[in-house]
C-alpha cells in the first residue's frame, strides 16, 4: 500500500511507523511513502491495491481536539485489498478518537475541580498524551496463522469411483440375498437345521459369505480404479480401511433385510431395486449432492450412499481417518438395524 503524508507529525508517525509498519501487519501488507501524483498513477495502472492520504496538519488539528480526516485512494479491481487499508485505518482512527476523548475529558475534570494549577495544565496535558499515544502505538489488528491441508477438489473420475463403487456394492449383497431364498426355497437350509448347527451360526455363515465377498470385491475395484485411472482414495488406509468395513456391513445387514421381506426371487430382485436405485439416486452416487435442493439433501441423509460418500470423498480430498468415524457409525447404525429387522423376520423354511 501506499502513504501518502503531507503531515509528518506525531500521529501520523504513530499510524505509519507503529501501526501499518508493525510486526504483526508487515506479515499483511507492505508500507512505501509516495507523493499522490505517483500514487494515484500507480493505482490507474493496477500496480498499487490502495494509499492513504495524510492531510496537512493532521497531528495538530487531532492533538487540539479539532478531528481530522484521512483519505483511502483505492483500485475498484483490487477491492478486497483496499478494504483491508480501511479496515486498518478505520481502527486506529476509532483508537485515537476514543484516547483524544480519553485525554480531553479528564483534563477539563481536572482543570474544573482545580485538582491542578493552571500552570501545570501543559504539562499533564502531555503527560496524558503521552500515555495515549503508547497506547495508540499498540497494534490494532493480530495476524494469526493457522496451516491447514489443502482441500483437494475431486475429478469426475474419482468421485464416481467412489459412488458407483458403492452401488455395485450394493448389487452384490442383493446377490447374497437372492442365494439366501433360492436355499430356502430348495429346502438346503431346511436340511442344515437336521444337523446340530444352530440357526445363528447357519445364518451367520451366511452373512459373513456376504460380506467377505463384498469386501473383497470393493478392494478389488479400488484397486483396479487406482492402477488404471489413477483414483487417490485418500492418504488413510486405516480411514478407507474403516469406511469399508462399514460400508460393506451395511450392505450385508440390508442384504439379510431383503432376504427375510422378501417370499420369492422376484420379490427379492423388485424390492433391491428400489433400495438401491432409490438410494443411490437420492445419496449422491449418480449425482452429486451439491446440485440438490436442501430438502432433498436431507432426505439423502437417510440413505447408505450419502454416508459412504462422504467419508470416501473426505479421504480424497486430503483428510485423515478422524473424519470416517462419524460416517462409519452411523452406517454401523444402517447395519444394526436392517440385521435386528431381518434375523428376526428371516424364515429358513
């Protein structure tokens, strides 16, 4: 920014000097004095965001309590920056106004109570200054930094990586669930109750078949998805690690689900359909999120896709495992409640 000081007083030395070339602004801004001629060329050519012009006997007029004025030059193209130089200058006016009152208003007490001797009115009129312009010599604004990973912006490939990863994981475990009627309905597991098996373990076999095998094959695609297309899922294995153990528990519970409503293949295959396609339509796999209404993104939160998607595309956006473990439960949540439902609905016979 550029100074342009007509003054060369005492106040202005304490917005130039103390202020706008502080320890903590010289990380923001860099300070050089200028005439206004070079100044205001400087900002018609867009090399220069904006100046500060200190008008002539400013020290005085403050110090008399007569106010004064400053003045931001600034380039329309680079507002955010100019915006800066007044917000600065802003505050230090606002300071040294609220110490001019500071200064003027415990005088005039003093000087009426007879508190002082006229003849040493001067004298604490600056020593009362001088307080006033340490304090005004104090930075007005506190730069603080904070570092923080970069937020990587997904490719379509990635993010439909992740969302049809996820749906096909979903098919998969229909798959499961078609096997688990089509046993029924041969009578295999009528005849794997004649033995001492015990129900939970025939059906938890199952179940974990079904999720061995879903697991396996989301490994597989992101695999494939990374050496082929060159897919980052992220920099966490133990975050994608968690996020597909979750998402394929979803799926295995929503799985035993279908397979205990459901009385025959037909049913099985018309009711996974309008899970799936329901969920992956409303839970961002087909489309991204952020082109729904926020009615409809409330209604994806109820789906296994919403979920899944947003801890998988957090990972690739550069996060760490922190960020899967509120996805991961809530889909261990999906889990519990379609295996609660379903082990209590399912008929081996």
């Amino acid at each position: 920014i550029g100074v342009i000081d007509k003054d060369k007083g005492e106040i202005s030395k304490l917005l130039v000097d103390d202020t706008l070339r502080s320890d903590e602004l010289a990380k923001l801004i860099t300070v050089k004095k200028m005439s206004a001629a070079r100044a205001t060329r400087l900002i018609q050519r867009g090399e220069l965001a904006a100046a500060v012009v200190i008008p002539k006997s400013f020290s005085a007029r403050v110090q008399n309590g007569e106010g004064g004025e400053l003045e931001i030059l600034g380039d329309p193209g680079q507002a955010l920056r100019s915006s800066i130089l007044e917000g600065i200058t802003g505050s230090f006016a606002r300071r040294l106004s609220a110490i001019t009152i500071g200064v003027k208003a415990p005088l005039d007490i003093l000087i009426e109570s007879e508190a002082i001797a006229p003849g040493d009115v001067d004298q604490t009129a600056n020593l009362l200054t001088k307080e006033a312009q340490i304090a005004a010599s104090k930075p007005t604004i506190t730069v603080g930094n904070e570092k923080t990973a970069a937020k990587i912006e997904l490719s379509a490939i990635q993010y439909y990586a992740a969302g049809m990863g996820i749906m096909f994981l979903l098919f998969s475990a229909m798959f499961g669930a078609i096997a688990l009627i089509n046993e029924r309905a041969n009578m295999t597991l009528a005849r794997l109750l004649s033995t001492p098996t015990k129900k939970s373990t025939i059906l938890g076999g199952k179940l974990a078949g079904i999720f061995l095998i879903g697991f396996l094959q989301f490994l597989t695609l992101a695999l494939a998805t990374r050496l082929i297309f060159g897919v980052n899922w992220g920099d966490s294995l133990l975050g994608f690690t968690i996020m597909v153990v979750a998402t394929v528990l979803a799926a295995t519970g929503m799985s035993v689900f279908v397979a205990a409503v459901a009385k025959t293949v037909g049913a099985a295959n018309a009711i996974s359909q309008i899970l799936i396609q329901g969920m992956s339509a409303l839970g961002g796999s087909m489309i991204p999120l952020v082109v729904f209404p926020d009615a409809l993104k409330n209604v994806s939160r109820f789906t296994i896709n919403y979920w899944a998607m947003d801890g998988f595309t957090k990972l690739m956006q550069g996060a760490n495992f922190s960020v899967t473990l509120f996805p991961a439960l809530i889909l261990l949540g999906f889990a519990t409640a379609f295996m609660t439902v379903g082990i209590w609905r399912f008929q081996y016979e």
